[in-house]
C-alpha cells in the first residue's frame, strides 16, 4: 500500500515542483541580468581579468572589481544550475508537452553556448561585439524560460477568446507576436546604443536636440522609434486584455504590464535628463528583462489547447 501511495503521488509532486523552478528559474535568471548591469556600469567588467578562475584563484583576492564580478559568475552558476534542472525535468516528464519541453531543453542549449561567449567576453577584454550578443543570448534566455512557467503554472490560466471561443483570435494572437518581436528588437536596439557610445548621443528628450546627423544620433534615435512603438503595442495589448478577458488573473497581468511599461519608459527618460546615472541604468535593463518576461507569458498564454 505504501508503494502504490508513493506512486500515486510522484506525477503530483513533478506537476508541483515545475512551476515552482520555473519561476525560480525566471526570477534568477532576471536577477543576473540586473548583475551583469551592475558589473558593467560600475565598470568592473574586468574585476577578474582571467576565466573561470579570478586571478587564478578559486575565491578571488580582497578587491572590490574582482568579489563585483566573482558575485555576477556565482549568482551565474546558481541560475546555470536551476536551468539545467528545469531541462532535466522537463526531459523526464513533459516531453509529451512541447511547450514546455523544447524552450526548457533550448534554455539550456543557449546557456551553454553563453558560459563560453562569456569566457571569451572576459579573455578578448570585453569588446562592444560580444558584449551585445551576451545581452541578446541572455534575453532570449528570460524568454525560453518564461514559456514553460506560463504553460505550467496554475496561476496563470490560458487566453481565451470573447463568448464560447476556446482561443483567442487570430488578430489577437498576431498583435501579441508582434508585440513580443519589438520587444526583443527594443532590447537589441538599447544594448546597442549602449554597447555604442550613443546613449548620450541625443541629450534631450522627447526631440533629439541636436541634428541628426552622425551614426551615434541615428543610433540612439532608432531606439527611441523602436521604443514609441513597442509603447503602442503594448498599451493596447493591456487594453485589449482588461476589456477581453473575464479572468481576474489575466487582468493582474496586464495592468502589472502595463506598470512595468511606465516604469521602463520613464528610467528611458532618466537615463538621458539626469545624464546616465549609475542607478537608473541597472533598473533600465532589469526591467527590460522584466517587460520582456511578461510579454513572452501573455504570447504563451494564448496558447491555450496544450495547457492543462
């Protein structure tokens, strides 16, 4: 009796614990993303100037740069940690669920191949080049990550449609995609202008205040189009959300979206008034992560025949 009991229980206990490493997985995953921030502007990115060792040490010297990015390379190995677990569970119970298999299974692929670009980012001394990809493989990795805690989770209910529609509209969904590919363009566009030198390329704001004129001004001044445009689609995603849905939770999520678009937009504006001070800087790209996150759930959530 025993046996069977345990039995009974193991499918409980894997349906339990995903979502919980999922969102553990995602949280960390952000958290290292606003480290990285932090080593870069303070400008530590070469506190340990060797890889993986610091200093060819296992624990660092007593200098301020290399704990700086010892503690990003730890908080690192915690995060690589839980992504390997959330593809090995995801292996061993949900290869039935492609949804939450294959971005599990892809998030590991792509941190493998960010551990190395990270070591070369440190052993070529911290080029713009692969700075930038860095950035790129990290956000894609929120991304993968977002997917099957959106799938799994039993707080975040499937998109549905208006009357007795099972899924949402194709409209819908188009408008979600889209929205969810400015985004990840918006962020390759802002690590590009800081990977640049633009990010002061334009000293004012909402207009330039300069002429247009040099490639850092065009630079800095995509973003800001790609920005204004990820703001339209997105406040009418939140409306499109709170005026569809039914489903108080879905509500939450978009008015939380909505919020996090606000705060961003405002950190944009800060970056470049107050003359890209150290604080808003490392909230400007973690929020970022945090936007990107939410966008990827509610594209996710649309999705809804392989919840369940």
């Amino acid at each position: 009796m025993a046996v069977s009991t345990m039995d009974r229980t193991k499918p409980l206990v894997g349906r339990q614990s995903l979502p919980l490493l999922a969102l553990s997985t995602l949280i960390s995953t952000i958290l290292l993303v606003a480290m990285g921030s932090i080593v870069r502007v303070t400008g530590y990115g070469l506190g340990c100037p060797d890889w993986p060792l610091c200093y060819g040490r296992v624990i660092p010297p007593a200098l301020t740069g290399a704990w700086m990015e010892f503690t990003h390379r730890l908080i690192g190995a915690a995060t690589s940690l839980q992504i390997v677990l959330l593809g090995v569970l995801a292996w061993r119970r949900y290869r039935n669920r492609p949804w939450i298999f294959r971005p599990a299974v892809a998030a590991v692929g792509l941190l493998v191949i960010q551990a190395v670009l990270g070591g070369l980012h440190v052993i070529f001394e911290i080029p713009p080049l692969t700075g930038w990809i860095h950035t790129a493989l990290a956000m894609l990795i929120v991304g993968l990550v977002a997917i099957p805690l959106a799938h799994a989770s039993p707080a975040l209910p499937a998109i549905r449609g208006r009357g007795e529609e099972a899924s949402p509209s194709r409209a819908f969904v188009a408008w979600v995609s889209g929205t969810a590919v400015a985004t990840y363009l918006l962020l390759l566009t802002g690590s590009y202008v800081t990977r640049s030198g633009a990010s002061l390329a334009c000293p004012s704001f909402p207009l330039c205040g300069v002429p247009v004129e040099n490639s850092l001004t065009l630079i800095q001044m995509l973003h800001r189009y790609v920005a204004f445009g990820v703001a339209f689609l997105a406040l009418v995603l939140v409306a499109w959300l709170v005026i569809g849905q039914t489903d108080r939770r879905l509500v939450r999520l978009a008015y939380g979206l909505g919020a996090l678009l606000l705060v961003q937009f405002g950190l944009g504006i800060a970056n470049v008034l107050l003359r890209l001070p150290m604080w808003t800087r490392v909230l400007h790209l973690t929020v970022a992560a945090a936007f990107w996150a939410g966008v990827v759930l509610i594209w996710s959530l649309c999705w809804a025949p392989d919840k369940g």
